[in-house]
C-alpha cells in the first residue's frame, strides 16, 4: 500500500514539474525580457504544493483527478498572463 502511494506522489510531482515547466517556457518565449509573469509561476508553485498534499492526506483522490485538477489550474492561471489577454482584444476588437 505504501509503495502505491509513493508511486502516485512521484507521477503527481513530475506531472506537476512538466506542466509548470512548460507554463514557464511558454511565458518566457512570448513575452518580452522583463515582462515574465513570476506571480503566476508563484502561484502555479504553491497550487502544486497544495495539490501534492491533498493527494498525501486524502487516500481517496486519484492520481488521475489530481493531474487533471492541475492542469485545467494550469490552463486557467495561463489565461490570466498579459499575452493571453492582449491575444483575445486583438481577436475580439
């Protein structure tokens, strides 16, 4: 049972290193040099470590939920970078 749930920790936290790792990336290729949104990668850092200890205290939740929870998290922070918003008033207007 122990081994199963540390199994489930490693592929959470990997899981949570390449989706913010690819946050970070994408951030850093489309703004410019001192634009980096280093709030949103924060808080997609502590939304992990948020994530990681509610799988560790809660038996109950699935590695499956848990990835899926973070990467919609992801998605949502990503649309609250400034490209993203200057992409969608350049769509819109």
């Amino acid at each position: 049972m122990k081994t199963k749930n540390t199994l489930a920790t490693l592929v959470l936290t990997g899981m949570i290193v390449l989706l913010t790792g690819t946050f970070a990336l994408a951030e850093g290729l489309a703004t410019q040099a001192g634009a980096f949104p280093y709030f949103q990668l924060g808080c997609l850092i502590l939304g992990g470590g948020i994530m990681l200890s509610l799988k560790n205290k809660y038996d109950r939740i699935f590695t499956s939920e848990a990835v899926g929870v973070f990467a919609l998290y992801t998605l949502f922070v990503a649309l609250f970078t400034n490209p993203v918003i200057d992409a969608i008033k350049a769509l819109v207007s």
